[in-house]
C-alpha cells in the first residue's frame, strides 16, 4: 500500500488499471458511480481526469481516498443510488466476486442515464493459458481457490469468487439493455508456442451447431482478443432506451 492514504495503489494489474483509465480518457466527463471502489485508486485517476465520482463497496472500510461519498452496498443486490444519476459506471475487477452478477447488471443500467456508459471489467477465464490449466490442474485460477485480498469484513458475500464468463456476461447486458460498443483486453499474453492448439480450437468450433455458436459466442470467445488476449476483458457498453 502506498505511505499517502490518498494515493491508493491499484489491487488489479497495473496494465488491468492503466487500460481502464485509457478508455475513460476518451468519455465525455461528467458524473461517474465507481463500484465496488476497493482502496479508491481508480477513484483518484478518474478525479484527477476531471470527472465527479461516487462510490460504493460492500466492504467501505477499506476505502483510502478523502472527500469522496462512498456508500455501503451489495452489489448483486442493489446499488445505494437514485435511477439514471450517473453518465458512467466504472465496475473494475468486481462482478466475478458476486453470487448474483445478473442483479449488478440491473442495477448499472437502472443507475445510468440513458445513454450511459458502462465500463465492466472481468478475468479472461477463457484465455488459452487458463484452458490449459484447467486441463492440466482442474483450475483457471487460484483466485477461486485462495483468498488473494483481505477484507476489513466477514460477510460472505465479500469473499466469494466467481468463474465468470464472457458469453454469460454479453447475454445478460443484453438482457438489462446494455449494447456492447467495444471490448478490450489489458496485457497480451504471448502463445505463440501454441498456436497449432489455437488453430485447431477454432477448426473444431466450426462443427458445433449454429445455435450452439451464436449462444455461446464461439467467434468472440475463440478471437484473439479473448482466447489469445489479455489477463483481464474489459467491456464498454452503452446504456439504450429508456430509464
């Protein structure tokens, strides 16, 4: 932890962070709900940039930053702001870590204004490397296994790790109203040593059926931004319709 309480350090990955901030630094500013908000280090970037943020975390006691709202909140249950209050949510390295990731996403669009952004970054679980752990170990990541970041509470819910995956997750922002507008990823992973398997995965794609493939979003899981990508995925999507 950084020695100024209000320079919090990023939990995530520096390039996780650094990509995050990449994307906002091309919104328009205005107001912008950071959740859950963890030390606040995303918090900090995003007020230097010029824009208005709240904040909210199950655990609001491991928030450093000063002078900022932050609320107490279950994110898979509800989010502790009015509806349409927001021109952006930033949810960071969060969703994977609720029993309900289906309710968060509700609740960031009910937040939103029309139109709004939403900024929804995950672990990239279908990552070549991860697959192959999985095949290897019977696990994609010790994150679901071992407590990583400490807690300042002993709800449950803060504790918890989800395997979380990207055609799940495009499913249900389509379901809340959400239009994905772009995805990125942080940090490429060099497979090339692997490419053969990469090549092979994709032929194989093709002889699923055609409902089976568009369900479970093969072209974009087997792209190179998700099975060849980055670390973590970072969605950004529009808010459409009405509130």
């Amino acid at each position: 932890m950084d020695s100024n309480p209000a320079r919090p350090v990023p939990i995530t990955r520096e390039a996780h962070h650094g990509k995050v901030l990449e994307i906002f630094g091309a919104l328009p500013k205005g107001k912008v709900l950071d959740v859950p908000c963890g030390h606040g280090a995303l918090t900090v970037k995003l007020l230097e940039m010029g824009f208005q943020v709240s904040c909210s975390d199950i655990d609001p006691g491991l928030f450093l930053v000063k002078n900022v709202e932050i609320r107490a909140g279950d994110l898979g249950k509800s989010i502790p702001y009015d509806s349409a209050s927001f021109d952006h949510v930033a949810s960071i390295a969060g969703i994977h870590r609720l029993y309900h990731p289906d309710a968060a996403i509700r609740e960031f669009h009910r937040v939103l204004k029309p139109g709004g952004t939403l900024v929804l970054s995950f672990p990239n679980y279908a990552h070549l490397r991860r697959r192959l752990k999985f095949l290897l170990k019977g696990y994609v990541s010790s994150g679901t296994l071992h407590e990583q970041h400490k807690q300042t509470i002993e709800t449950p819910e803060a504790h918890f790790r989800n395997l979380l995956l990207y055609p799940t997750v495009k499913r249900r922002l389509g379901e809340a109203g959400f239009r994905i507008r772009a995805l990125h990823v942080d940090k490429r992973r060099s497979v090339w040593l692997l490419y053969p398997l990469v090549l092979l995965i994709r032929f194989l794609a093709l002889f699923a059926p055609r409902d089976e493939r568009e369900s479970d979003a093969l072209a974009e899981t087997n792209s190179g931004r998700i099975l060849t990508g980055g670390n973590n995925l970072i969605i950004v999507a529009e808010k459409s319709g009405g509130p």
